[in-house]
C-alpha cells in the first residue's frame, strides 16, 4: 500500500492526475449540474468538488499501478 501511494504521489502522476481531473471534472459538472451552474442557484459545492476529486483518484491509482506493473514486468 505504502509503494502504490508513493507512485501516485510522485510528481508526475500527481500532474497528469490533475489535468485529467480538471477536464473530465468539468464535462461531469456541466452535464450534472449545468443548470444551477448556470443560474448560480441551488448550487451543490460538495458534489461539484467530488465531480473533480473522483477523477484524480481514479486517474492517479490508476496510473501508479500501471507504472508499478510495467517495473514488475
């Protein structure tokens, strides 16, 4: 556990997390939140913030253990 957080702190992973994150995040909040978005009404900040978080993690768990398989391999 301690190896695959390490990875998927390392600085690159972290970078390539956030950009992802920044764009899938964004297309997830216009689609499920767009209209209060938009109006600036009944805006739900913890589901906008988990709308990017969850594709962090996803990306950088991801990533770190495609990069921990590839040195195993």
């Amino acid at each position: 556990m301690n190896e695959i957080l390490g990875t998927a702190l390392s600085r690159p992973i972290v970078t390539n997390a956030i950009r992802i994150a920044l764009v899938v995040g964004s297309v997830l909040n216009v689609i499920n939140r767009g209209e209060a978005l938009l109006s600036w009404s009944g805006i739900s900040w913890h589901h906008v913030a988990l709308n990017f978080v969850v594709p962090y993690c996803v990306a950088s768990y991801s990533a770190a253990k495609n990069q921990l398989n590839n040195r195993r391999n």
